[in-house]
C-alpha cells in the first residue's frame, strides 16, 4: 500500500484493493495475536482458518493492483 500515493488514487478498483489490503493485513495481524498462546485452545482450527482466509485477501488484492497498474501503464 505504501507504493501508490497518499493521495487518493483516481481509479475506484485502486481504492478498492488498497482497502481490502489494507483491512486485511491488519485482520491477518490481529489473528495472528491470538494464535500466540502457549497452551492450544479449541478455537485454534478458527484462527488458522481466520489467518489462511486473511493471507488470501491480501494476495487477492496484491493481484488486483498489480493487474490493474499494469492495465494503465500499458495504455
């Protein structure tokens, strides 16, 4: 997120992937605090499954932004 402009970007697909990169990494980091125990809880499965689904939204939206730059460079 820190590559593209603290302005607001033009394009609402930036704006789009920018907040879901960023929601998500912060999610991904707020899950990640849980997993921290020493001691295995019964939600642990919850929280892998938390952390995979957050590490997906973010490569997800990486992509969209790759996609959607290389879309404009190249016009």
């Amino acid at each position: 997120a820190a590559v593209f402009p603290s302005q607001k970007p033009k394009s609402e697909l930036v704006r789009t992937s920018l907040r879901l990169l960023t929601s998500s990494a912060y999610r991904l980091q707020s899950e990640c605090r849980k997993a921290l125990p020493a001691e295995p809880s019964p939600d642990m499965q919850l929280v892998t499954q938390q952390v995979i689904q957050c590490a997906y939204d973010i490569a997800k939206a990486a992509k969209q932004l790759v996609t959607i730059t290389t879309k404009e460079n190249n016009n």
